[in-house]
C-alpha cells in the first residue's frame, strides 16, 4: 500500500498490522523490530520514547484519517438517503460502492481485526479514549449532517444501528453481508419516516 515511506511509518505500520494479530499489548517492541525491515529495536527507540507513543501514532494514522477519510467521503455523496446509508454500512466493511474500490486500509488489513483493535484500543486504553471519542463524535457530527436532516437524536440512532450491524458482522460466521446491509438500511429509513 505504500511505497515511500519514511522508517518511522514503517514502524508505526508494523506495530498496527502485528497489534491487529496479537493485540497491542502482546507486541514487543523487540516483535516489532524483527518484524520491519527498515529498522531493528533500536531504530524505534530512535523515533519513540515509550511504546505507548507508538500506539498514539497508530490511532492517528488509522483510526484518526481512517474516519476523516469516511466524513470526507460521505460528505461528498449526492446520493438519496438510501443510497448513503448504503454507502454508509459498505464502507464500514472495507468497500467504496461509489468506486468500487476498497475503502483505505482495506487492502492491508481485515476489518473484523480493525473494529477489534479500536474497541479494544477504547477499553483498555484509557489515556486514548479522548482521541477516540472525538473521532466517534466527528462521525456522528457527519451522520448529522448527512443522513438525518440535522436531527441529533436521528444520527446517535444512525450511528447506534451501525454499531450494532459491525457486531452482528463480527460475530456472525454465516452473515450475509448483502441482505442485512439491506435489512439494516431498510430498518432506518422506516424509523427516520415516521
């Protein structure tokens, strides 16, 4: 996915991908360092005081520009309201509709492992979840804006639902991804129209 990088991305980078698998805490920064080719333990050291701080860069390079790169997204969509909520739950699976392409980060990663990596990251991370939070709350900001008319009480249910459908995702072997983004969708609008 990227092909210029400096070594401090590619320690940041390693460090999410081998989070994703093992989870943050059981990542050394030794893992790390065998792991990236660009520089060993030391060469972390040299760009990070603490492995802590790496995990600081990590929400911001992908939970941080992952979710401005949504906003964006949506808040560019001339679609009716079918068609964003559509947009909407796609997206959040790894799949750009209007493009046809993978969302970022889609072709790097599972986005099962990512939803659980940021939950995680939330709950046990307390120092984090101010950052979180106010990614979630740009989100919801755009939900707003975007799908129901300025009603704040429209979007947490817009933003509720979708939390909802990335669990049932998650957890769900046999989910149809198809039928319940249409099920999801179908669910919302019959809620926003009366």
């Amino acid at each position: 996915m990227y092909l210029k990088r400096s070594s401090k991305e590619a320690i940041i980078e390693t460090t999410f991908l081998l989070s994703l698998k093992k989870g943050f805490d059981n990542v050394s920064v030794n893992d790390i360092g065998k792991c990236n080719s660009m520089c060993g333990s030391s060469g972390i050291y040299y760009h990070f005081k603490k492995k802590e701080d790496l995990l600081d860069h990590v929400i911001d390079k992908y939970v941080v520009e992952n979710t401005n790169a949504f906003k964006n997204a949506l808040d560019s969509h001339n679609g009716t309201l079918i068609e964003k909520l559509k947009f909407v739950f796609y997206y959040h699976v790894g799949i750009n509709i209007l493009s046809g392409d993978n969302v970022p980060l889609a072709d790097l990663i599972n986005y099962k492992d990512y939803y659980l990596f940021f939950m995680n990251s939330f709950h046990l991370r307390p120092v984090f979840r101010d950052k979180l939070y106010e990614s979630r709350k740009g989100k919801l900001n755009c939900f707003v804006k975007n799908l129901s008319d300025g009603s704040v009480e429209n979007g947490l249910y817009i933003y509720a639902v979708l939390r909802g459908f990335i669990i049932d995702w998650i957890l769900s072997p046999d989910f149809d991804l198809d039928v319940n983004i249409d099920r999801y969708c179908r669910m919302i609008l019959s809620v926003l129209e009366k």
